[in-house]
C-alpha cells in the first residue's frame, strides 16, 4: 500500500508522510518546494520535485510507482497556495494552484485507477462566521480567494465521486501548531506562534491585535491543534477509505474548546522562560471575536481526538524553531 502525499515537504504535510511511515504504509511525496523543503520529508519517503499544474507529471509519478511494483492506492492533497490574505492580490495564481491543481490530479488519479482521496481542507471555507461553535453543519461563506479554492476543491472532489468510484473525505482545519519532531518548524510568515518565536528571539514585544473583544480577557479567542494530531487524522481517514468504510464529506478537526491569544502570550512565557509584556495593537477588521470548532463527527467515524494540551504544543513548537534559528518567513 502506497499513499502520494502532495506538499508532503511542507509544514504539515511533512508531519502527515511521517504518520503514514509511522503506521506502516509507504509514502511518495509530490511537492515544487516553492515553500515545502526537501529537508522536511523524512527518510523513506520517495520525493517527486514538481508541480500539480504540470499534469503529464503526475502521470508519470503515477507511472514510475506502478513500474515499480509500489503503484499508488490513495492520496493525501495538501499542496496549495496557502496565504488567504495574499491571495486577495493574488487571486488567478491562488486559483491555478489550488483549483487547476486539483482538476489535474483528480483526472491522473483516474487515468491511473486511484480511487480514495483526502483532502486538506481549511476553516477558511466558513470565512468570518458569526457561529462562535463551529460544526460541518456551518453555513460556508468563504472570505478570500484562498478559502474560495478550498470550498471549490471539496465540491469537486464531490462531484467527481457521484461520477465515478473516488472515495474521499475532507479534513477542515483550523489553527495547526506544534511539531513532532524539532527537525520541522512552522515558518509561515503569517501563523502567530512563528511570529511570536520571531520576536522574542529578535528581544521584541510579541502583538497582540485587540484586547476589547466580548470574550473573557477581550482578546480573540480561536481553536489550536497540534499538527501531530492533525496528521493522525489523515491516517485514520486513509485507513477507513482503504477499508471500504465509508466517510462524510468534510469533518472539521477542532478541539472542542478555545484558547485566547492573551492565554497563549501568558504559556509562551511560561514555557520559553522568556518574561515578555505584548505589545497591544488596534482590533485588526473583520477578526471575529471567538471560534471554536467541534471535533465531534470526527470523533464519532474515525476515531480522532486532539490529543496534546496547550504547553505541549508550544514545547514543541519552541523547541523546533531554536532548533532551526531564527525562522524566517517562507
């Protein structure tokens, strides 16, 4: 059994192709290293250096594992343009990435008879929500050409699968942080614990963007999950789709219960051993005040809960970037 993990050298799809090892199933990763780094996929996965958009070239990673006797049996799709605010700028690159990708692998993925797909979709598809408890039952109304893509990849993996025998589910996430392994740091530019971790390294006042929310402390309040178990959940969505076991459309993967950023500043000084007071910014427009998201329905079908607590997740997390420097943005 083979699963191609596409973007399996980027922040959380590395963590994913390690899941997969870690459960006993082979893994070829696709990924173009715009912003994955082939440091990041772990020994024993096969990389295949390219891009979605070309599709004679998923075909022919498709190819090269059937000649090789380990031919694909499912796939895990991360890869993407992944920055909702930038892709507001940057709207026609965002939909050829995440749109055009798409319809490329799902039409290799039928030529070369590959029928179970999971795919990692975002919490961008409900946009700013008044919901302050989010379910799958969440009305979606996507803010940014980013979460347009993501909503517009679950509908044609829908579609393609009333067409034809695709089995598919879709993981919908939300903040993803932490690290299993100090080799992988989050190096996002826009992701708050790389953020923080940049300014305390730089002797900085991490930000906070408004503290007059209706929320307990008056700062936003949102839903951490640490990408170990994140990754998890696609195995375990993988190894259902294996077994013929049937899935629902889209599963949102939440802890069930929120975190402030005032409470993340108090544990990040606590764990880091770093006293630092934030520094209090203007409410940035359009940031809701709470969302969390239930994790139930996954729970109930695939076995999934978050299963790391806050200091865990920043542990790991802190560990990982002073094992990397001083990250830079990707």
């Amino acid at each position: 059994m083979t699963w191609l993990v596409t973007g399996g050298a980027g922040y959380i799809g590395s963590h994913v192709a390690r899941a997969f090892l870690a459960a006993g199933i082979d893994v070829v990763v696709i990924d173009d290293l715009s912003s994955g780094q082939a440091g990041f996929v772990p020994a024993g996965a096969t990389l295949e250096q390219g891009t979605l958009v070309d599709r004679g070239f998923i075909d022919g990673v498709f190819e090269r594992q059937a000649a090789a006797g380990h031919p694909v049996t499912g796939v895990v799709h991360l890869a993407g343009y992944k920055y909702a605010g930038v892709s507001v700028q940057r709207p026609l690159h965002t939909y050829t990435q995440n749109v055009t990708a798409t319809v490329n692998l799902l039409e290799a993925m039928q030529a070369a008879d590959v029928s179970a797909i999971v795919f990692s979709s975002s919490a961008a598809v409900y946009g700013n929500t008044p919901a302050e408890f989010v379910t799958e039952q969440t009305a979606t109304s996507p803010e940014s050409p980013y979460g347009e893509t993501k909503l517009i990849g679950e509908w044609l993996i829908a579609d393609q699968a009333v067409a034809t025998a695709l089995r598919h589910t879709s993981l919908r996430y939300f903040n993803v942080v932490g690290s299993a392994t100090p080799e992988v740091s989050d190096t996002s530019p826009h992701n708050l614990f790389p953020l923080v971790f940049r300014a305390l390294q730089a002797g900085q006042a991490p930000k906070i963007f408004g503290d007059t929310y209706p929320t307990p402390d008056g700062t936003c309040v949102r839903d951490y999950v640490h990408v170990a178990d994140v990754a998890a959940a696609h195995v375990a969505a993988a190894q259902k789709l294996e077994a013929g076991i049937p899935l629902e459309p889209a599963y949102n993967l939440g802890s069930g219960s929120g975190v402030s950023v005032r409470e993340i500043m108090t544990s990040m000084a606590a764990v880091t051993g770093i006293a630092f007071t934030p520094e209090v910014l203007p409410a940035r427009p359009g940031d809701p005040a709470r969302i969390v998201a239930s994790g139930e329905r996954a729970a109930r079908d695939i076995g999934w809960a978050p299963a790391h607590t806050l200091d865990e997740m920043i542990a790991s997390a802190w560990e990982a970037a002073r094992a990397a420097g001083s990250p830079q943005p990707a």
